[in-house]
C-alpha cells in the first residue's frame, strides 16, 4: 500500500469529522432559533387572544349596561303608564261629578274639554 493512500484516507476522514461537527453545531443553532421563533409566535397569539378577551370583555359589559339602562326606562314607562291610568280615572271621577245638576262650580261651564292622552 502506498504511503500517500494513508494520509489520503486521513485527510477524507478528518474531513469528514469536521463536517460532521460543523453540521452538528449548525442543526443545533438552526433548532435553536426555531425555539424561540416558536416561542415568539406562541406569544403573539397569546398576546392576540387576550386582545380580543378584552374586546369580548368591553362588549359585553357594554351589552349589560345598556340592557340595565333598558330595564330601568321600562319601569318609568310602566310608572308613568300607572300614573297615567290613574289620572285618568280620576278625571273621569271629576267628570261625573261635574256632569250631575247643582255639582258644577261657578265659572266651570266654560271650560274646554282635554285632549286625550297620548300613552
């Protein structure tokens, strides 16, 4: 065997092992900077989802404070539409008796009658 096959075959072997190593290192950086795109992606989402929770948030307390404000008008319309109701009444009470001979005040017979109420 040749002397020159020898160090031809330790040149391709040492080569060899530094590509293995530089390879090695490369794929070892490579998944490290996938890691921590991974990370950075996972964050945005993350970052993304409680915006829009916070959104959702907003909204719905939004919704609420208007159904509260919603509820309340309609218990002064029910209170008015009560009062309404019962000064109704009670002008038709004052219209019976206004009507009945000898009831009626001085000066009262020339008042116009009322519009009717609009509900």
């Amino acid at each position: 065997m040749p002397s020159w096959l020898f160090w031809l075959q330790l040149g391709l072997t040492t080569t060899l092992a530094v590509l293995f190593v530089v390879m090695l290192v490369k794929t070892r950086q490579q998944s490290a900077d996938l890691r921590g795109l991974q990370d950075k992606v996972a964050g945005m989402e993350n970052r993304n989802t409680l915006d829009r929770t916070t959104a959702i948030e907003d909204q719905l307390r939004s919704t609420s404070e208007r159904l509260q404000a919603l509820e309340r008008q309609g218990a002064q319309v029910a209170a008015l539409s009560a009062e309404n109701n019962r000064l109704r009444l009670e002008l038709r009470g004052l219209d019976g008796t206004m009507g009945k001979p000898g009831s009626a005040l001085p000066g009262d017979d020339t008042l116009a009658p009322l519009p009717p109420l609009k509900p």
